[in-house]
C-alpha cells in the first residue's frame, strides 16, 4: 500500500489523572472522575495528511486529505463520569492543551482543541444534580495526522482536573 491508502486506528484512553476535592466549602465527599467510554478517532486514509475531529456528540469529521474508512465504526467520543456532592459547582479542566498518542514503533500524533462541551479548550463547570451522586461528561479533540503517518494502532492518555468551586 501507497501512504495515500494507509488505515490508521486509534484509540485515545482516558486514565484521570487527579482527583482534587473541594476548597474551604464543607464538602465532604470527595470528587473522583472514571472513563466510562475512551475517546476514539476510528479508522481513516490518512492520505497526505490532515486532521480528524469527534465531537462531544460523538461526529466524526475529517480535513486536509484524510478519508474515514467507514468499516471501522468504533469512532466515538469519549465519556467521564465524574462522582462528588450534588449541588456543589465542579470546575472540570484539561490538565494540558494537548497530548501525544503513540503506535509500537514510536510514530505519533498529536491530539488537541478539547472539548468537555464547552467548546475547544474551554473549562466547564457542572452540577451533580439534587439526589444524584455523579453526572456524565463528553470528551472531543481533534487528531492531527502527519504525512506520512505509520499505520497502526495509536494510544495515549491525558489527565482532568476537577475542583468545587
């Protein structure tokens, strides 16, 4: 295969990173956040390169040469569960703009212009509601292939932050 027909899987795991609890507040149930679904790009050409973006609603949209192949399906956005004290606001953050994901012979990629919902690279601030012990955080970014890019099976992690107000 040419590198303008090269399939490139990736999945990007969510390992959280921090778990902070609250300020003066007298919170006293601590904040944590779990992965309940890994974002993932799915698989693409990546042609001379270009970028692939998955939204908080789990579309996938590619730039530059990049084509979706679209027997892959297992893109989707990815998904935090973040547990804490309801009605208590929680500032939810990236801990860094971006990351780098790797396949077994050391190629990357960088991943970038988050979204926790609020828009790319935006903070968020969520509310567990009234009688709920957590609430359900979508994860996008955007991945950006080079040219060439090595075929294979990309991963990495990033870390969240979340703190009470």
């Amino acid at each position: 295969m040419g590198n303008n027909s090269k399939k490139i899987a990736l999945t990007c795991a969510v390992v959280p990173l921090s778990f902070l609890a609250g300020k003066v507040q007298a919170q006293t149930v601590p904040i944590f956040i779990s992965a309940t679904q890994e974002l993932n790009f799915g698989a693409f050409s990546a042609g001379a390169g270009g970028t692939v973006t998955m939204s908080t609603g789990g579309t996938r949209s590619v730039s530059g040469s990049v084509v979706p192949v679209a027997a892959g399906g297992f893109e989707r956005q990815g998904n935090l569960l973040i547990s804490g004290e309801a009605n208590f606001a929680i500032d939810v953050v990236m801990t860094a703009s971006s990351f780098t994901v790797s396949e077994v012979g050391g190629d990357t990629m960088n991943v970038n212009n988050f979204d926790l919902g609020g828009g790319a690279g935006n903070a968020i601030v969520v509310t567990i509601p009234t009688g709920a012990t957590s609430i359900n955080v979508p994860v996008g970014g955007r991945l950006n292939v080079g040219s060439p890019q090595t075929e294979g099976t990309y991963s990495g992690s990033y870390s969240i932050t979340a703190n009470y107000q």
